[in-house]
C-alpha cells in the first residue's frame, strides 16, 4: 500500500514530534543510520537516572484499538535498557505504560517492534487495556528510552506507524502537501508548493498533476514538468522515505479594457441617460488543486487564493425630463484611469405619450441631472445633483488618474442644486434655489508618498464659483 498522506490531514503525517535532551542524555534526527529514507531519530543517555524522549502529539485523537497497527523499526548500537512507552488518553491524567528490553532485539541492526510484542504494565495483554479504558482516546505517546548499566546508551528509531499514520523523520514528512498564499494582487505572481514522498516500504513511480485556475497563467515551475506538458510530473521509482518538493509559479489575470468613445444625440421628448464607468474590480478567488497517484492510491488537494479588490474610480452621470435635449460627449477608459468632456443642453416642455387604442397623454417633468466622480485611491469624491429645473445647460470635464484628478464644471440652470466635494484636507458643500450660472475648477495631484504633517497628501486648489 502507498500511503502518501492520511485522508484527514493536510499534511504528509498528523503527527507532532519533538525530543527531549537533559544534561546527560540526547534525542534528535540523525543521518548516521535509516531505515526508510536517509534520518532516523537518535535517542542517547550519558548517565545513570537519566532519558531520553520522543514527544508524539496527535491533531485528532487516535483510539485504543489504533495500539493493534503500531509498530516501529529500531536499532539498538549500544548500551543496554529498555524502550517504554506512555501512552496519556483524554478527558484527564490517566495513562498506561508498555515496555521492551533492548536485549530482546539484535544490536547493530533494524528490528520491528509492534503493539503486540509490549509488555503492558498492569495489564495481561492489549484486550484488556480496551476493556479497562473503554472509548477512550490517546492525546500523545511518549517513547523513553532508559539506560540499565554503566555503559552510554544509544538506539535509533525510524518508520513509526501509529493508527496508519508514519513519522520517518524526514525533513519534508511535515509540509502541506500543497501550499500556497492566502491573498494576492490581481496581476500579481502566486507561488504554490507541492510535496510528494513515498512511505511504502518499496520503490514507488509517482505521477503529480496540477489543475490550474482559468483566471491564471502559468509561468514556470521547478523542476520542470514532464516534457509536452505544463502541469504534469512523473517520478518513477521513488525510493521508500523519500520525498521532495515543485514550485509552481503562476500569475492571475488583471481586467484589461482600453475604450475610446464620442457621440452627440438631440431631440424632444421624454429622455433618460443613466452612465456608470469603474476601474475598481471586487474581490475574486483562484484555486489551484494538485492530484497525486501512485498506483491505486488517488489524493488530491486543493489551495484558494484570494485576489484582492482593485481600488479605483467610479464616474456616474445621466438626466432625464421632458422637453429639447441635446448632448456631446467624449469618452476615454483604461483600465487604470477615466476622462470625460461632455455638454447638455436641456429645456424643459410637456412631451405627448402615446398610449393604447389610439389615446395619448401629455407628460412635464423637470430636468434633473446628476455627476459624481470618486477617486477612491485618493480618497476624493465630487458630487453635483440638479432638480426640478426649467432649464438646465450642464457642461464639465473629469479627469480621474491615481496620480491627477481634476473637474472643471460650468453650470447654467432654473431649479434646485446641491454640489459637494470631499478629499482628505477637507469637504465643502453648497445648496441653492432659483437661477444662477456656477463654474467650478478643482483640481488635486499626488504629490508625495509620506504624509506630511504640512502638506497632507495632495495639493488642492478649492472650487471656484461665480
């Protein structure tokens, strides 16, 4: 059986270990002696009354019944002692202890050590640990090693399989199998890191594939993919223990719009214009899903990865009314930045509407109208609203860039207005009624990348009005 990683778990082992090493004892990975792939776990003792410990935690508990598949591969080099094992279950302090004398196993060589071959302290066999603890669960495991005579102390232990799930002490046994970020720029690169191992006990060819999101491109990998392919990887024979890794770099794609539009329309009626341009994009996710196989053994996982929004400029204007309209305008959109030159001319007059069986109505409205230009990058916002005009001849020019945004605006109307204007140094608001003739130039430039308590961020010239 391949068994690259447990169903549940993202990573190559469930398994959380770490040694204990005292002042005259010493537990850690070593590449002096393996039995599956090149490290094993070396405990030493130095002295009388001291241990030396291997920590195994579990993410999810593991059962009694799990104790039946443990097993493990150990070498005794030298010293005599014993292994013990402390198994602590949940739901309080309770724990039982096995034991295996060194001098039961050959030295200088690998022996297997499974569940049934402990000695249960206290107990007859494992049957009666479950009959004793019922349906409880094991948090950890500690496996001690214990010195029994003068001489230093040392053994290796490798391939520990605990309930289907195996620590071989491998560098890479820990990582996700699949990792990537949690967040990126729209446009920008994402990484993404997939590891592969082998812990069967014989030579294994693994094949790796990548699904790639559609919103992204890819770019490069290492090592590179199967020769054809962009998202393939076959690795034939891997050795038991051994692992690796690929490194995919991927970019997202970035919205692209370049537009360049002009027209003019006149007559009389009843007329509605409603425009809304934007350069900010929401929030998107990609995600980038990775299968392994190995013969019969299918796994697959998967990494979302949020794009973030793209902060922008929104630019809306429209009116609508009855009577002689006329309107030009000139239009030009990126998709980092908005302009518009544009002029309406509108009076109002009742305007006749058709209706069924040959019968009309004759429909007044006033004009009203509206312009609203927003540099969220920047923090601006202009707003000019128009109601219940006789007339209203409207003409302005926006420019919104992360770097410029400017407004230049002439008024000349019958009716009811409110115009406001809000950036960062501050906000200015104007309410009127009646007949008047407004022109308005604002006009704001990035000018530094720090605040400056002086300056603030950005040079404004106030609106003018006549």
């Amino acid at each position: 059986m391949f068994q690259l990683i447990i169903i549940d778990s993202y990573s190559l082992t469930n398994l959380d270990y770490h040694f204990y090493t005292g002042t005259n004892s010493e537990g850690k990975i070593s590449s002096d002696q393996g039995f599956h792939g090149m490290d094993s776990a070396m405990l030493s003792i130095y002295k009388d009354k001291s241990t030396s410990k291997i920590y195994i935690d579990f993410e999810d508990p593991l059962t009694l019944q799990d104790l039946e598949s443990l097993s493990m591969w150990t070498l005794p080099l030298s010293g005599g002692g014993n292994i013990r094992f402390e198994i602590y279950l949940d739901g309080g302090l309770e724990i039982f202890s096995a034991r295996k004398s060194l001098s039961d196993m050959q030295y200088s060589q690998w022996n297997e050590l499974d569940g049934f071959d402990l000695e249960y302290e206290g107990y007859d066999s494992l049957e009666a640990i479950k009959q004793a603890f019922g349906e409880r669960n094991i948090e950890k495991i500690w496996i001690t090693l214990t010195r029994e005579n003068d001489s230093d102390t040392t053994a290796f232990f490798d391939y520990i399989n605990i309930g289907g799930e195996i620590i071989s002490f491998e560098p890479l046994e820990g990582e996700d199998v699949k990792d990537g970020p949690s967040s990126a720029s729209a446009g920008g690169l994402i990484t993404y890191t997939i590891t592969y191992g082998n812990n069967m006990l014989e030579p294994v060819d693994v094949v790796v594939r990548d699904d790639y999101d559609p919103a992204t491109i890819f770019i490069s990998a290492y090592p590179p993919p199967d020769h054809g392919t962009i998202d393939t990887w076959t690795f034939h024979n891997l050795a038991p223990g051994a692992h690796g890794q690929i490194t995919i770099k991927v970019r997202s794609t970035k919205p692209t719009a370049k537009a360049s539009i002009s027209g003019s329309v006149s007559g009389q009626g009843f007329s509605k214009v409603e425009r809304m341009l934007s350069t900010e994009r929401k929030s998107t996710s990609v995600t980038n899903t990775v299968s392994i196989s190995a013969g019969e053994f299918n796994f697959s996982q998967s990494v979302s990865t949020t794009i973030r929004p793209i902060i922008g400029s929104v630019l809306q204007y429209g009116e609508h009314g009855t009577g002689k309209y006329r309107a030009e305008e000139k239009l030009k959109y990126s998709q980092t930045s908005i302009s518009l030159d544009r002029s309406i001319q509108a009076s109002r007059s009742p305007a006749l509407i058709s209706l069924a069986n040959n019968r009309s109505m004759s429909l007044v409205g006033g004009w009203s109208g509206n312009l609203r230009a927003e540099n969220d990058y920047r923090d601006i916002l202009w707003s000019d609203r128009y109601h219940e005009a006789k007339r209203l001849n409207l003409s302005y020019k926006a420019s919104l860039t992360k770097s410029l945004t400017t407004l230049e605006t002439a008024a000349s109307f019958e009716g009811l207005a409110e115009r406001s204007a809000l950036w960062p140094a501050g906000f200015a608001e104007t309410y009127l009624a009646g007949d008047f003739n407004l022109t308005g130039k604002n006009r704001w430039r990035w000018s530094n990348k720090s605040i400056s308590p002086d300056k603030g961020w950005l040079e404004c010239c106030p609106p003018e009005q006549k």
